[in-house]
C-alpha cells in the first residue's frame, strides 16, 4: 500500500471523527439559540450528547412491517452519510480523493436519502409513507442545485477531481465568475432545505406528520438517525464553505480544522436564526420555490459553459 | 469454429428446437426443458463467438445462400460492435428460458405451442439481426422473423382484448419502421455502384455501401440526410424513443408474459441502439467526415434522447401497475443510451484530441448503459412476474408487505431498483457516470451537452422515486388484504428455485458490474478494438478510461475517479461501525405491532396507495400525458372490515 493511500485513509478517519464528535455540540448551539431567540433557557450545550447516549441504552421496539429491512436502512444511513464526511474537506484539501469524485459525492448524498426512504416505507405507517414522499419529492427537486454548483466548479476547472473542485472552484471561471456567484446566492437561499430545517423540514413535520419516516423508530435506531440527522448539518455546511467560502488557509492542519469549523458553525448560526423565525412551508410551496432556483442554477449553468 | 459458423449454428440449434418444441408441446415441461436446453447450446456458441471475436479480433466476412442476380447474399460478420450485443442477448435469453418453465404453469389456458417456438426464433433472429452485413433483404428477413414471432408472443393470452390490441399496435408500430428503415437503405444504395468491390454485386452490402458513401455524401448529400433520418425513425420506433415508443412500448410490455417481457425491454429494443450505431457512427468511412453532418446529427440524437428520458420517466411516475411502470421507464432508460451516442456524435465532430476522448467516453457509457439495462429491467420484469405469479395483479395499488412473504424476490428486486436508480456500487451508476462525465465536460460545438446531462441527472432521481415506489409498495409498506388472503392460502409466497435462480443471476451480474465496472469497460474497449470500420477506427485509437481494481475506473487523465472497491469497503466498514454503535447501550429488542390509537381499522379506502405516491410533484407534470392504463379507483373491495390491527 502506497504512503498516498495510507493518507488518504487517514485523512478520511479524521473526519469521520471530526464529525462524530461535532455534531452534536452544533445541534446544542443550535438548540440553545433557537431557545434564547424564543425568549426560553434552553437546554445546556452538552445536552445532545446525553440524548444521543440515553437513547442507545433504550428498549428497541420494531413496530414496523418489516424488521430486517429496518435495521439495514437504518446502518446504511449512517454508513452513507460517514462515507461523504470522508469525502468532504475540513481544513485541508478533500482527503479520499482515491475513492470517488464529485459524481459519486452527489450520488452518496443521494444514498442518504434513500436510507431514509427505505426506512419510512419498512416502517410502513401512513404517516411514514407520507413522509417518504416528501423526502423523495424534495430530493428530487433539490439535488439539481447541489448539481448545477458542483458541475460549475467541475466545468471551471476541467476535473472531478474533489480536491479540485471542492475549493472554491466555483469562481475559477476564464471571465468574470458570474454563475459562481449566482449560485452562491442560490445555495444560500436554498442551504435551510438541504439541511432539512425549518422551514423546509417537510418530510419530518414533528407537529404534522410525527417525524414521518422516523415514527416507528425508538432507542439505538432513533439514536443513529438523529446523528445522522445532527451530522448531516456539519457536512453540508463543509461542503458549503469549501465550496463557497475557499479562503483563509494557514496551511497548519490543526489550525485549519478549527478554522474551517469556525465558518461551519456559522452556516449553523444561520440556519438557527431561519429555522426560529420561520414557520414551516407546505409541500407544493416549497416545490414552487425549488423549481424558481432551479430554473436560475440551469441558467447559471449556461454562463458557466460560456466560461462565465 | 469461427465466430460467423458459431452464430449459423446457434440460430440453427434455436430453429430446431422450434420444430421440436413445437412437436412435444402437449407435455409442457418436457417443452420447456428442451426449449432451454436449446437456449443453452445457442447461448454456448455464442459465448463462445463473442470470446473469440474480443480475444483475437474478428475473421472474416461469411457468405452463403448467394443470388447474384438479385444482389442477395446472407452474409454473416461478427465484429466486437456485434459480439457486444449478442454476448447481451445470450445473457438475458438464458435467465428468461429457465424462468419460462415454471412461470407458464399461470397460463394452463393456453399451449406451450404458440409460447416455444416463437421464444426460440424470436431469439434467433435477434441473433441474425445483428450479424448480418445485408441492409436489405436479410435485414428484412431477420427483422420480420423477430416481429412476428414478437407479436404472437405479445399476444400469447389472446382472451383479453387488451393484448391484442397492444400486439396489433405493435405489428404495425415494427412494419413501419421496417419500411423507414429500408427505404434509407434503398437511398444509399441505388445510385449504382461504380467502385471495384470485391462483392460488387451485393449493392446492399454494409461493406458496398460503405465504400460508396463517401462518393453520395458529396454529390447527393441531402439524399444521404433523408436516409439517415429515415434510420433515425426506423431503429428510434424500436428504440421506443420519444414520440413513437409511447405508442407502442408501454401496451406492449405488459401484455407478454413476463419472460417475453423482459426479452422485448431487455434486448429486443436494444437492435434499435444496435441499428443507430452501426449505421451512424460504423457505415460512415472517416475521410467523408467533412461532408457528413456528424455534430447535427449528434445534436438531434442526444437532444432526443434527453426529451426521451425525461418524458418517459416522468410518464412512468403516474402508472400503478408494475409491468406498466417498467415499461415507461425502459423508454426513459433508452433516452440515457441515446444521449450517450448523440454526445459521442457531437464531439466526433471536432478533431480536437481531448474531445475525441470524450466522445470515444460517451460511446463507452451508451454501450454500458446498454449492457447495464438489458440486465437490470430483465431482472426487474421477472421480479415483475414473481410478483403476479404469487398474487395474481399487476395493480400496486393493492400490493404491500410481501417482503415477508418473499425475501428472495425482494432483495433482488431492491438490487434491480437500486441498479436503475443510479445507486454507487451498482451497475447503473458506472454507466451513468460514463454518459456524465463524457456530456459534462462538452466544449465547442457541444455546449448544450451540459444541460442535457444536468437533465438526465435530474431524471436519475426521478428514477429513484419510480423504482422506491415499485420497491416499497410491493415488498414493504404496510401488508395489503390481498397479499395477506394469498398468503392465508398457500404455505409459501415465494416462487419455486427455477424462478428464483435466474433472478439471483441477474442481480448477481447487476452487484458484480457495479463493484467491477472495469470488466465492462474492459470488454468494450476488446470490442471497439475488433470492430475497425468507419468511424470505429477513431474510436478504437483513443483510450478515454484506464482501470485497476483498487483505483477502479479512471477518465479524463485521472480526473473523474470511481473506485467501486474502496467504496464498498468505506461503506461496509462504517455499515459494521454503525451496527456496533446500536450494540453498545445494550438496548433490547422487541417486535409489536405499531399502536394506531387502539380504534383504527386499515381499510382499502384508507391506506396510502401507490396512487398517492409524489402527488404534488405529478401534478406539475401531467401536461407531459402518459395516463394510467385503467380507471384508477377500483370499486371499493372493503365491504368486510378488515380486523383491527391492533390487538387492544
């Protein structure tokens, strides 16, 4: 084995284990700002950890249709969503550059979803049922976006290579970078229904739906959904910032970690404020605005061809 | 034996045991048995043609059945463009012979007579399509021998009106196509030809014409364009492209019995890509590039294609019948091969190095993508056919929960779903990968290919939400009452080991192209190396993609990776990391039924139906058409509640 494969390995370890440890200590800063702006206490930072513990030492029932189904989505969740943590950068250029390249980046985050999916229809209540759909149908009209920006950067740069094109390739254009910058606009704008936050958190609807897909799940199951959950906020976020926002490396690996995070938490930042202020759109409102965006990504997409 | 022998022999071995079938036909498993052993020996030798043709480069041409007065030979060359395409017929013929022994037990109405006969020849001239180098007459021959044997399999459950109504659209749907298509043939070759062929009296001869055309290119070059189109609309209508396929493919689909099904999807349809390569990229010699609109042509291919996969998907989200579906999204599917060859066309057209290499890329995924197809809907029609052989419907709308009842047909058809959907680690995503980065990457002239490709990425996840709509509502969501009276009925659901074996070997191909996607490649690169005719020999001089099984496939000079090993190893190692985690509290586990408020009954009126899948989504695209075939309320059938679930 090549020392270049021993550190792309290594490299895809640590942020498997920047994430894992992560995640959770943003969704309490989020948790507790979404409390402040809500004139509420709010739970003390450290309190999505315990959830997390408490809940993998809880009893786990399999109410849903079919149980063997149910476990594997939900271990191909949480499988999928690390394999795109090894993928994304944090701090220094995209670690497993060997296994895949933005195609198959987009595809895994796709896989994602389909975990999710698969796991509301084992679940097989109506409630999941309906949940899935709007997993599916928001997948379906966001993943062009994520596209277009990536396939920009990827034009741009006349690779797919991840370390190329996550880094902030998007404004490598031979002209002035306009379609970089109308899709930084359009990810900003679109960035709270990738994440599934209010108010684009259709599929789950806690107070409509019952956490949709989720419903029939409990104890160590729910524990790894709602890390995923919590870890897809952190890598979306990565992947924003290295998409968009390249600049301000140091060039020393410890102190680039800190700094890439420092821009992730405020992508989370932003997300609470939106999430706490908005109230939840309905399915075909939220399809009416993805299909707007999606219309300016194609024609940010023809500027890029245009070298633009 | 050489290749060209092998095919005589297995189209032979396929007519025998026609007559032989047709013979035994009052002993139906005895049929059946001959039938696939027959399929089994014509599949044999043409292993063994294909083996020889990739590992040491085509032979010679081979004639027989000469009339030189009529300019009619039955000449025979197999060359790696055509051993690709018989290597996927074998494949697929085999699977759907051992399946047709047991699932033919659901038609005791009918003879096997009418079924064997037309399965082998059916098959056999598919073979002949091929491998045959004459565009007129044998091409007629084959092509009218593979329609009508086509049309009383169709038509095989002739009691239902609807079936005859689907084979008759079909007959006439083939026979127009077959007029388009010899017409363009006739255009190219009545000129009358003055070179010195060695075959000269063969004036529609591939080789002839070829070696004509680029005299016709100069001096009638819109005759030459009228030809082309005509062929575009000939093998488009068998393609099913977009707008002739939604005439004919999605009746006709549905109608056959299942095996036949996925033979017409998985194959058959393929002759139409098989046509529009030859004739597009093969038949034209590379000095009369400046005179063949190459990049038009590749425009209007892969802006069809685009408009095909897009339409024929999204027609597919409305339907709620299995086969239905299928149907619709083979249309969609074969949007995918065509934008491959149309980019392959359109980059052809410059001398550039670099997009040379793309289009010999894009070439290489529309290859794949065939292959990749022909396995996967094959598979997904015999999951089809399970699935109506253990309850009797095609209607999702009153299936759920058989993923109990039938785990092995389930996970195959969860790996013939994800394969189409486009899912890493399986085949249908390396071939799209191929088709996205060849299209992606488009300059010059192709500027519009990125678009194309960011729709047909689009299309992939609309693809997705079809085959989780197939997937979940047959084998998950919640237990239908029709699903639980069959299952009251017999012990087991799930159909016997000759029906399970050959979707265990489809699915196994469908894991196997995924993880190893370099085999494929690999084969298509042997292929286009022994197929030097045209612009053939261009493609053939370019390596767009190197491979290895650890760094897996590589394009562009190592800048678009897929390394489906690392990546199965990534996922199955955090898939153990994952299951170790929902371990480590100690959680126990327990299985109950889920609490729906200690009252609710689940009724037919209210379940959540395949119906109701992606509402708000279809109703932005109903303007596109595509209807469902039948009214889509049945009357309700809860007239007895059903118990309650719950046991409180």
């Amino acid at each position: 084995m090549s020392g270049k494969a021993i550190i792309e390995i290594l490299g895809g370890l640590a942020n498997v284990v920047i994430v894992l440890i992560v995640a959770p200590f943003f969704e309490g800063v989020l948790r507790k700002l979404t409390a402040r702006i809500q004139s509420r206490q709010g739970p003390p930072l450290w309190q999505p950890y315990y959830d997390l513990l408490k809940l993998l030492g809880k009893e786990d029932i399999e109410s849903g249709e079919s149980p063997p189904m149910q476990r594997f989505a939900v271990y191909l969740s949480f499988a999928a969503i690390m394999t795109v943590a090894c993928l994304v950068p944090f701090g220094s250029h995209a670690p497993a550059n060997g296994i895949g390249d933005v195609l198959v980046l987009i595809y895994l985050l796709t896989l994602c979803g389909i975990a999710t999916m698969l796991a509301g229809l084992a679940a097989g209540s109506t409630y999941s049922l309906i949940g899935m759909n709007r997993e599916m149908m928001s997948l379906i009209t966001l993943e062009p976006l994520l596209v277009v920006a990536m396939v920009i950067g990827a034009i741009h740069v006349h690779s797919f290579r991840l370390d190329q094109v996550l880094a902030g390739s998007v404004y490598a254009a031979a002209g002035f970078p306009w379609s970089g910058l109308i899709m930084l606009g359009v990810m900003l704008i679109s960035f709270q229904a990738f994440v599934q936050r209010v108010p684009f958190d259709i599929a789950e609807a806690e107070t409509e739906i019952m956490e949709g897909p989720l419903m029939e799940y409990s104890g160590p199951k729910l524990a790894l959904f709602k890390y995923v959950q919590m870890a897809k906020l952190v890598i979306y976020s990565a992947l924003f910032v290295a998409l968009f926002i390249p600049w301000g490396h140091t060039g020393l690996y410890p102190l680039d970690v800190l700094i890439h995070l420092a821009k992730c938490l405020v992508m989370v930042l932003g997300v609470t404020w939106v999430a706490a202020t908005h109230a939840r759109y309905r399915m075909d409102q939220a399809i009416r605005y993805y299909a707007l965006l999606v219309g300016i990504s194609v024609i940010a997409l023809g500027m890029a061809v245009y070298g633009y | 034996m050489s290749p060209e022998h092998a095919m005589v022999a297995a189209m032979l071995l396929c007519g025998l045991g026609a007559l032989l079938t047709g013979w035994v036909a009052s002993r139906r498993t005895l049929a059946g048995w001959i039938a696939f052993g027959c399929v089994a020996g014509s599949s044999l030798l043409t292993f063994h043609a294909v083996a020889r043709v990739l590992l040491y480069g085509p032979g010679k041409a081979f004639t027989f059945l000469t009339v030189p007065q009529m300019g009619f030979a039955l000449r025979l060359y197999v060359d790696g463009l055509s051993a690709i395409f018989l290597g996927l017929i074998a494949t697929v013929a085999l699977p759907a012979a051992l399946y047709s022994i047991a699932y033919l037990d659901h038609y005791r109405a009918y003879s096997v007579r009418r079924y064997y006969p037309n399965f082998l020849l059916f098959i056999a001239a598919m073979y002949g399509l091929v491998s045959t180098t004459d565009m007129m007459y044998f091409f007629f021959i084959f092509w009218q021998m593979m329609t009508l044997t086509g049309y009383a399999l169709i038509r095989y459950e002739h009691d239902k009106p609807e079936n005859l109504h689907a084979a008759n659209k079909y007959l006439a749907m083939m026979q127009i196509a077959c007029a388009a298509t010899m017409i363009g043939a006739g255009m190219l070759a009545a000129k009358g030809v003055t070179g010195a062929v060695n075959s000269a009296h063969l004036i529609y001869d591939f080789d002839t014409v070829s070696e004509h055309l680029p005299l016709l290119l100069r001096e009638h070059p819109i005759q030459v364009a009228v030809a082309f189109a005509l062929f575009l609309v000939g093998f488009g209508i068998k393609l099913g492209t977009w707008p002739f396929g939604q005439i004919w493919l999605p009746d006709a689909h549905p109608a056959a019995p299942s095996p036949v099904s996925a033979l017409l999807s998985g194959v058959m349809i393929k002759t139409g890509v098989y046509g529009l390569m030859r004739y597009f990229l093969w038949l034209v010699p590379p000095e009369a590039k400046a005179d063949y609109p190459m990049a038009m042509w590749g425009a209007i291919i892969a802006v069809l294609g685009t408009i095909t996969l897009f339409v024929g998907t999204t027609q597919a989200l409305r339907q709620h019948q299995t086969k239905r579906l299928l149907a619709f999204s083979s249309i969609g599917q074969g949007g995918y091969i065509l934008l491959g060859l149309g980019a392959c066309l359109c980059l052809l057209a410059s001398s550039d190095a670099r997009l040379t290499n793309l289009a010999a890329f894009g070439l290489y995924g529309a290859l794949f993508h065939t292959i990749n197809h022909g396995l996967f809907k094959s598979l997904l029609f015999l999951n089809a056919g399970s699935i109506l052989h253990a309850t009797g419907t095609q209607d999702m709308n009153k299936l759920g929960g058989l993923m109990k009842h039938m785990p092995f047909t389930a996970i195959t058809a969860l790996i013939g779903s994800l394969s189409i959907a486009g899912v890493p680690l399986f085949n249908g995503f390396a071939s799209k990968w191929c088709i996205y980065v060849a299209t992606l990457q488009a300059d010059g002239a192709a500027r519009f290919l990125p678009i194309c490709a960011v729709v047909a990425i689009f299309t992939s996840a609309i693809t997705l939400a079809l085959f989780m709509k197939f997937f979940g509502v047959s084998f998950l969501s919640r237990t239908s009452s029709l699903v639980a009276a069959q299952a009251a009925r017999q012990p087991s659901l799930e159909v016997g080991w000759m029906m399970r074996l050959p979707q265990l070997v489809l699915a196994t191909l469908c894991v196997g192209l995924g993880l190893f996607p370099m085999v494929a490649l690999s084969i298509i690169h042997h292929a286009l190396q022994a197929s030097q005719q045209g612009f053939g020999t261009v493609l053939a001089k370019s390596t767009p993609v190197t491979w290895g099984l650890w760094r897996g496939a590589q394009g562009l000079g190592g800048n678009a990776v897929l390394a489906p090993v690392a990546l199965v190893m990534v996922v199955g190692l955090l898939i153990v990391l994952a299951r170790a985690l929902t371990k480590l509290g100690g959680a126990q586990r327990r299985q109950t039924v889920p609490w729906l408020c200690g009252y609710a009954r689940e009724t037919y009126q209210n379940r959540y139906h395949a119906d109701h899948f992606y509402g708000a989504l279809k109703r932005y695209f109903h303007w596109l058409g595509g209807a469902p075939a039948k009214p889509q309320r049945p009357a309700p059938v809860a007239q007895t509640p059903s118990p309650p679930v719950n046991p409180a």
